[in-house]
C-alpha cells in the first residue's frame, strides 16, 4: 500500500451505502479506500479507482478520492460499536442551498464502519446522523459552512434488524460522537498541514 493512501478490509463482505466515486450506491463491499490524488486531479475516477484496486490487490471495495494527504490527515474514532474514519480538507467550504464558492480542491470523507445489523432505513439514518455531526463540528470550529462542495460519506453495516439511527437512540448517539472527534481531529491535523492558511470566522 502506498503510504499517502489507507485501505481498511473487512473481516467479512458488508453492506454499503455511499456516495463515493468507486463502487458507490448500495452494494456489498469487502472493504473501502481513501486514495490521494493531485490537488489539480482531473482524471478519469472510474479508471483510476479501478487501476488502485488492482496495483493493491483487492476487489470490491468501496473507493473515496481526496486531494489531503491522507497519511497525515486520516483520523479514527470509536464508540461503542461504531467507528468513523474520517479525512478532512476544507479549501471549499460551502452552505447547503447557497450559491457554491469557487471551486477549490478540499473533501470530507467520512466512513462508518458499524458492527451491527441494520435495515437499509437504519443506513439512511446513519447518514443522515453523519451528516448533522459533521455540520454541527464545523460550526463549532468557526467554519461558516454545512461541509465542503464534494463530501464524500459511506456506511458499512451487517444486513440486521436495527431500524433506527438517529440522535435519540444509542446507536445514533455513537455515530453522533464517533464522526465529531474523529472529524475535530483530522481537521485540526490538516490546518497543521496546509499550505495557505485558511482562517475560519468567529463562532
């Protein structure tokens, strides 16, 4: 594996629900990858997904691009049973429903990876905790912004009987906590990092 790239495999094929450039969708995945690109990438993603599986020597995983260096910004948390990979740049913060800034090279990636079976409605849910988590540690952090203009968001699950994710269940909490310290501290990894500072507005 090259170092400025991180591939997680599963024990055992999970469910996956994504939006990530590689394999997104719902599908059955052995495992997912966070691949760097060149900050000015303007390549053919599906090739070269499909080029990174075959030089690493794996198939069927879910696969999420970034132009981070993933070696230096990629964080983990886990809660409970629930662990959230996340890498972050935030070159391209935008707002939900705005007018979309000019367009810069910056992604959040977020994986969750959850040891427990669940209905594809509990999926949806999860994404949708994800997401109310990223948001709410932007804000937290200053940034005037509901993510960037090319999040990438994946949940792997156990095809089970949980139907329900959100924040007033204890699964939804664990998503909740696991996605706000793992995205707090890639965040704060990456503005250690970047080479023009980026200075986010006052709480």
């Amino acid at each position: 594996m090259e170092p400025n790239n991180f591939i997680r495999p599963f024990d055992e094929p999970m469910l996956s629900l994504s939006n990530a450039p590689h394999r997104g969708g719902l599908t059955r995945a052995n495992g997912f990858f966070f691949m760097m690109v060149h900050k000015n990438y303007s390549g053919d993603y599906r090739r070269d997904c499909l080029a990174f599986e075959r030089k690493n020597g794996i198939e069927n995983f879910v696969g999420f691009m970034t132009a981070a260096d993933v070696s230096k910004v990629l964080a983990t948390s886990r809660v409970n049973g629930v662990t959230a990979y996340v890498t972050a740049g935030i070159t391209n913060p935008a707002i939900a429903g705005d007018e979309p800034p000019p367009w810069k090279p910056g992604t959040i990636n977020i994986a969750l990876v959850i040891e427990e079976g669940l209905t594809l409605g509990a999926m949806v849910n999860a994404v949708m905790t994800a997401t109310e988590a990223k948001t709410y540690t932007l804000l937290s952090l200053g940034y005037n912004a509901t993510g960037t203009t090319s999040d990438g968001i994946g949940v792997f699950a156990f095809e089970g009987e949980i139907e329900w994710a959100g924040t007033a269940t204890e699964l939804g909490m664990s998503i909740g906590k696991a996605v706000r310290r793992a995205l707090k501290e890639s965040i704060k990894k990456w503005k250690g990092i970047r080479d023009d500072p980026l200075r986010p507005s006052s709480p």
